[in-house]
C-alpha cells in the first residue's frame, strides 16, 4: 500500500486570480455522514437523474460515467460494523444505475467481500466487473490467480482483466488475451497510478493495443493529458481512471473551503462532485472510478456523473484553486 502514496503532483497553475470564488452555502463535504454513526452533516439528497455513458471505442458497448474501486474502502473482515455501509455503497451505487467495479487479487480482502456482497444482493448481472492479473510472472501464475479471483468474486467471468501496474506485461496481456478467446473477460487492459509510468504505458499501448487503460488523473495529477488522452482517441482504447480525489489528498486541500459558486453551473454541489466532473470531462476518459467506503459519499460520488461537465475555463479554475 506504501506504493500508492507515491503521489506526483503535476505543475501547478499560477492563475491565482480565479482561485476560489465565494460560494454555495451548500454542502461540500459529506465524509462525515454516513450509517456508521458518525454523522455530523445531514444526509444527502438521494440520487436522482441518469448517469451520462461513454462507448468502450473497441465495442461501442455504452457504460454509465461513474464506477467505483474497491482499494482500501473493500479490503474489510466480517464484521457487521465494516460490511453494513459497504453493503449499501453497493445498493446505491446499483440502484443510480452504475455498473462498473474495479478490484484486484492483491488489494487484501477486496475480492472475496466484493463478491460475497454482490451474490447476496444478487446483482452479478448488472454489474461490469473489473479485476487485475497482478504481481505475478508467468502464464500459470497468472492464470491460477485469474481462477481465484473468480471463486471470490463467485463468477465464471469478469468483463475486464487489467494488468496491474505493468508487472510481466507482454505475458500477462498474452495471457487475458487467451482468457478474453476463451470467453472469461470481455475486454483486456493495461494498469498503472502514477504519472511517472505514462510514458511507458503510452509505448505500450501503441504496441500491443489494449481495449483500456487505467491511469490516475486529478486536477493536480494532469500528465494524462500529454499522451495518454492522444493515443487512446487515436487508438481506439478505451480510458478508466483512477485516484480522481488523489487517494483523498484532494480533500485534503480544500478543507474548509467553500465550494465555488459557478457549481452550480454544473449541477454539482460537492467538490467530490467537481473533481469527477473535471475527471471525466476530456472526451478520451471513459469511466472514473472513486472508492469509498461510506454509502452517503457514494451518494454523492454518483451525483458527479449526472448534468454538464467542466468547460476548460471550469477546469482551469478548478486547477488554479487546488495550485
Ligand atoms: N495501479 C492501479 O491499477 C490502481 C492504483 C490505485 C487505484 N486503483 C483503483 O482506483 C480506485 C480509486 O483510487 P483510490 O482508491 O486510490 O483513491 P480515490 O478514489 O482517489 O480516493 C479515495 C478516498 O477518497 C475518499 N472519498 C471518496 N468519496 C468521497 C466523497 N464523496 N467525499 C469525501 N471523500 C471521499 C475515500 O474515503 P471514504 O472511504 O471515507 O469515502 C478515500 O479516502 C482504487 O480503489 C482502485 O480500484 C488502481
């Protein structure tokens, strides 16, 4: 876990002028709220509208903007006192209509509690599973993991199978290519959560053409926009990304601020809400996937995908406010 809080900020922005402008009195943090009792601000409103959906370019399948990740917010125990929120993070996040899951085998308990949950909500089929061969090295590795992850995530197939964090690549893309024949992923992709890995994720995907990539992208973390974006319009390959709130570093910065008045603009009332929209604003961004851990942050993670997203004027106020 270390690994992930090896976080690269991009330059920042020296727009100081058109930093923060005085604000919604509306709610912009709802970390506190939730059904764990810890509730300090009131409840969100309950989701409403349709998520925007964005086509996979290799399929054309249509998928809703806002999926979700399982690092940390799923690696639980048993406990009732774990389960119950993330039981209906799960609810929510179904019932707005959104279908995409990313998890791995190597992000501790994540696996087993996701797919222990969604067989006993008994949603399996509405769901967009996405899961990772990761850190392994060789064919049988890769594929002895592969078979555990679907025990534990109690399925006979995924719809995507990533590889994590470019580990063994050309093997391991090899390998979910061979699944991808045999029908047990639908589509194949390639990993990795820091902009320093771009580079080499650019080369990649020019020479082996994944379906998607996932990479981190956040008003601080903008190296996507180089290459990234470019290449996956130009190559057809769909883009999922990751630590769109920076692994929560985000808010972090803006703590105890108000959220801006122009969003309202953009129907958002949340800086969670602001930082999807600026995530899946570049037409190359396919899918966002926050991970939470509290069903009323889910609530509102779900509302960022709803209504207009961020013109470029939006985004570079945004980056200027975080600079
Ligand atoms: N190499 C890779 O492939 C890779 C690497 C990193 C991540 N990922 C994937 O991407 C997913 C997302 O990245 P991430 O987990 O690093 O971080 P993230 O989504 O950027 O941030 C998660 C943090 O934001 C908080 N949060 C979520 N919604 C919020 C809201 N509405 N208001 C306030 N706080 C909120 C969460 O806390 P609460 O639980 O308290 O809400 C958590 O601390 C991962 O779970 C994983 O599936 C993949």
């Amino acid at each position: 876990m270390s690994s992930r809080r090896d976080f690269i900020s991009s330059s920042a922005l020296s727009i100081a002028a058109v930093a923060l402008m005085p604000l919604a009195a509306c709610s912009q943090d709802t970390t506190s709220a939730s059904i764990t009792g810890t509730a300090a601000k009131p409840a969100p409103k309950p989701f409403s509208g349709t998520l925007l959906k964005r086509a996979i370019p290799s399929s054309g399948e249509q998928i809703p903007v806002i999926g979700m990740g399982t690092s940390g917010s799923f690696e639980v125990g048993d406990d009732a006192a774990s389960r119950d929120p993330l039981r209906e993070v799960l609810k929510r996040f179904v019932a707005a209509g959104a279908t995409v899951i990313d998890t791995a085998p190597t992000y501790g308990t994540a696996e087993p509690v996701l797919g222990a949950l969604i067989a006993e909500a008994g949603v399996r089929d509405k769901l967009f599973l996405a899961t990772k061969l990761s850190g392994v090295t060789g064919h049988n590795e890769g594929l002895k993991q592969f078979n555990q992850s679907l025990n534990d995530l109690k399925t006979d197939k995924v719809e995507l199978l990533q590889v994590h964090n470019l580990g063994d690549t050309e093997t391991q893309l090899a390998l979910a290519r061979e699944l991808k024949q045999q029908g047990k992923t639908k589509y194949v992709g390639l990993t990795h959560y820091v902009e320093s890995a771009q580079d080499e994720l650019a080369d990649l995907m020019q020479k082996l053409k994944p379906d998607f990539v996932q990479i981190n992208y956040s008003p601080i973390a903008r190296g996507a926009e180089k290459r990234i974006f470019p290449l996956a319009q130009d190559l057809g390959i769909a883009v999922m990304i990751n630590r769109a709130f920076a692994d929560g570093k985000l808010f972090a910065q803006v703590k105890g601020k108000p959220v801006p008045d122009w969003a309202k603009e953009v129907g958002a009332d949340s800086w969670a809400q602001l930082f999807l929209k600026y995530a899946i604003s570049p037409p190359a961004v396919t899918v966002v996937i926050p991970a939470t851990s509290k069903p009323d942050n889910q609530t509102d993670n779900l509302k960022g995908g709803v209504g207009a997203l961020l013109d470029d004027k939006q985004r570079a106020t945004l980056v200027a406010a975080l600079s």
